[in-house]
C-alpha cells in the first residue's frame, strides 16, 4: 500500500472545512501494521502537498532523487533452481545474510 498524501481531505481556500473533511476522515481504510507483516504487505506514505507552492525547491528534491545511483543488493548465497527447498530453509534458518537468489539453470 503506498499512500501519496491527502488530498481527499483538501478543502477550497486557506481555511479547513470541517463539514468536508470529517466524514472523509471517519470513512478512510483503517490498516494494522502488525497484521500486515505475515502477509508480506508493507506501508509507505509521505505527503508532498507542502511543495505545490515551492516548484523551485521540488525540482531541486527530485533532481537529487534521481541523481541517486543505487548499490546493487548484496547477494548472500545462490542456490540452483534444483535446489529451491534448501534456499528456504537457509533463509528460515536466520543465518542469512543479503539476498537468497536460485539460478535457473539453462539448457544449451
């Protein structure tokens, strides 16, 4: 679930408009984090709203980002494709560290 900021709650003008904005409020998706964990389904929100008046400073924020080159992800340990079962149980075992990749073999 990614969440890109609130407009739904955005009212016209400076001023809130509580009439408007509470029965959005009470009507959101509610989420536990803890539950979402055993299913893998993680939470991200930030909200950029403060930035629509400031196009200057965005585009130096999003400039950065996009300079950014990203590390590769460290690779732990690779099993072949044969050899799936013992890649989940190296990687339940706790012992690992980086990535568990399977190779697929490939047939000349």
């Amino acid at each position: 679930l990614v969440h890109f900021g609130g407009s739904t709650y955005m009212t016209k003008g400076d001023a809130p408009n509580y009439w408007h904005i509470v029965p959005r409020w009470l009507m959101r998706p509610r989420y536990d984090p803890g539950s979402l964990v055993g299913r893998n389904i993680g939470i991200l929100g930030f909200n950029l709203i403060f930035l629509t008046d400031q196009k200057d400073e965005l585009n130096r924020q999003l400039s950065e980002l996009l300079a950014i080159e990203p590390r590769p992800p460290l690779v732990g340990k690779v099993f072949k494709f044969e050899e799936a079962p013992d890649a989940l149980r190296y990687l339940k075992s706790g012992e690992s560290v980086g990535k568990v990749v399977l190779k697929r073999t490939t047939k000349g």
